[in-house]
C-alpha cells in the first residue's frame, strides 16, 4: 500500500491499523502511517527504510499539542467565569454599601 509516497510492505499491520480499538474503519493517511509504524511496520520511501517510530512519535506529539491546548482553553474559560462571578460579588457589595 502507498500512503503519501510511503509503502507499507507489510499487509497484515496495515489490517491491525483499521481495527475499532486502533485507528479505526475511518482512519486518515495520517492515521495508517501512525499505527503502521507504531506496529513496527516496514516502511520504505524511494527503496529507502524510513526509520521506525517517525511517524508514531510525529503522530503523538501532534495529539499532545491538541490536548495541552484544549486544557489551556478549558482553564481560561474556568478563569473567566470566575472573574465574572467575582465581579458580580463585589457589584452586589458595592451596591449594597451604597444604599447605606
């Protein structure tokens, strides 16, 4: 199979990475390559072995970043409705001691 340029010589990993608990039936170029390599899958480029764990390591790292960012997101968020309910406090006290 030639994915993005690459082959996977290997049939029977390119059949693991479509698995439900792997990458999946709907899995990406990006995906197969990941899985594929993650297996330890022979993966050659022009005739050329590409180096195992290449595309697994690329793969994670991507996944890493995604996540970091969306607990980055979830904290700002969290922050900001604090602030906002803190505010809303002190408006209240504000008013409050006003009145008097």
């Amino acid at each position: 199979m030639i994915i993005k340029g690459y082959n996977l010589v290997y049939e029977p990993k390119i059949s693991r990475v479509y698995e439900k608990d792997q990458a999946g039936k709907d899995a990406t170029e990006e995906q197969v390559l990941a899985f594929y390599d993650k297996f330890g899958g022979l993966i050659l480029k022009d005739g050329v072995k590409v180096e195992t764990g290449k595309f697994w390591a690329e793969y994670t790292q991507k996944l890493a970043s995604a996540h970091k960012v969306k607990v980055e997101k979830a904290k700002k968020e969290e922050l900001e409705t604090k602030d906002l309910e803190i505010a809303k406090a002190v408006e209240k006290v504000v008013k409050v001691k006003s009145k008097k």
